[in-house]
C-alpha cells in the first residue's frame, strides 16, 4: 500500500497535493470543525502540526513538506520543517497544539500525540481533527459495488480508524478532560468526492476489480444518485497543569 500524504515531496506532483489542501478550506463541514478548534485553541502561541498551506496557521505552523511549507510561508506563515513525531520545541513552548487531518497518515500516531502533548504549556489544549473512516457511507444509485469500494477507500487511509479512538489515545498520553465531537460530511456530486470518479481504475490497477466491475462503478457514479457521507472528529485534551 503507498501512502502519499505523510511523504508529500516525494510524489511527482507535490504542488496539486498543496492545491487540494487549499481547496478544501472553503468547504462548510471543514469551516464549521476549524470554527470549534479554533474556540479551542484560540489563536495566540498556537502550534499548527502538519499545518499544510498554512489555513489556520496563526502563530507557528510545522510540516514535513517543503512543498506545503513554502506555500505556507508565500500566504505570510511563520513555517518549521520538521517530524510530528520528533518535535524541535522545548517541552512547554506553546499555549495550545492543533493538527487538523494530520494523525490519520502518520505511521506513528501515538509518538506524535506524546510529542504534542510534551510541547503544549500546562493546562493548554491539543486539538486534533481527522475524518473517522468507519463513517464512510458510499451509495451510488444503489449499486452494489458500492461496499467494495468504501472498502477500498478505507484500506487507503493509513489509520482510517484513529478518529474514532483518538479520546483513548489522548487519555494514553496522559491528556485530561477529554472531550470529541462530529460533524457530518455529505456530498451528492461524484465530481467533488475526494476524486472517486478515478477509483474504479485505481482498483483495476491494484486487481480489485475487473474491467467491466470498473465500466459497472462508472456508470452507477454518472447515473446517480450519488452520497458520500462521513464524519469528521475533533477531539480535545489539556496537558495537566
Ligand atoms: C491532509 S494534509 C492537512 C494539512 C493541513 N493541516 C490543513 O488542514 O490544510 C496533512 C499534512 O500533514 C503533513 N504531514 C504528514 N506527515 C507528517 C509528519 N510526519 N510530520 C509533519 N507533517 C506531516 C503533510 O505534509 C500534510 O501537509
């Protein structure tokens, strides 16, 4: 399985990468959940980990993409390079940590949530969002081809499960006060479904289907109706003081 997001600068074209992080920002459910992070977080002294173009960067942002970083830095963000999950900041550097869609593409979840956690000041929050993959509702006018490719979607996703045990993690890491809450993507346009319309080849290519399921997948997308339903998880702890 290859995994794109936790190596951006390695694919061919890192720059489309930044421009689907970008294009994101304008989406309701991403504006409503960044909405509560941000009454989480607050904007002084916070770190944004795996900030990406830098959206909601407002103090310091920190990714291991030069490519997101310096698209970061063009929008007027102040930018580190580095690992999530060996942080270059003194324990107690910040006020508060968020990393929004970041946790489910590291290989090491829960060494970035003790780093996370060793950096955010005494009673500061780390906030961290990720869509919870076991949500994931595909229907394309009922077809029933549809489970295979949640399936697959799924698989694809490096820990498509970490939203929905991220509070278990964050109590792990020795967080308090633990708290999540969901918000629910819908979409009805295949157009705008996190590119499904090239799934049917991708599975093709990977032997998951054969030409006439991929010709099948297709056509149930044009024909519709189409949903593509999943939540989203924010979820909150304080470093204890
Ligand atoms: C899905 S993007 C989200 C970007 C940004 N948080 C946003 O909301 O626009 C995931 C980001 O995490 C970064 N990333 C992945 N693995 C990382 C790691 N180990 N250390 C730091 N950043 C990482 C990627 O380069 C990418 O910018």
């Amino acid at each position: 399985m290859e995994y794109v997001w936790d190596r951006v600068d390695e694919v061919g074209a890192p720059e489309e990468l930044v421009e689907v992080q970008e294009g994101l920002e304008s989406w309701d459910v991403v504006r409503a959940y960044r909405g509560a992070m941000r009454e989480l977080t607050g904007a002084v002294g916070v770190l944004d980990l795996g900030a990406g173009p830098g959206g909601e960067t407002t103090y310091v942002g920190m990714d291991n993409s030069l490519a997101m970083a310096r698209r970061a830095l063009a929008r007027g963000r102040r930018m580190v390079v580095g690992d999530a999950t060996a942080l270059p900041f003194a324990d107690a550097a910040f006020a508060a940590v968020r990393a929004d869609r970041v946790f489910q593409h590291l290989a090491h979840p829960v060494r970035a949530l003790a780093e996370a956690a060793r950096v955010a000041r005494p009673g500061g929050p780390v906030v961290v969002a990720d869509p919870d993959q076991s949500t994931l509702l595909i229907d394309a006018g009922g077809c029933p081809l549809a489970a295979e490719v949640t399936e697959f979607r799924r698989t694809h996703v490096r820990n498509a499960d970490f939203a929905g045990r991220a509070a278990d993690a964050f109590e792990t890491a020795g967080l308090i006060d633990v708290g999540a809450r969901r918000w629910r993507l819908t979409l009805t346009d295949p157009a705008r479904a996190f590119g499904i319309i090239t799934w049917g080849q991708a599975m093709v290519e990977e032997g998951l289907f054969d030409r006439r399921q991929c010709r099948e997948w297709e056509q149930a997308l044009a024909a519709g109706p189409f949903r593509y339903q999943l939540d989203y998880v924010v979820t909150v702890g304080f470093r204890a003081a």
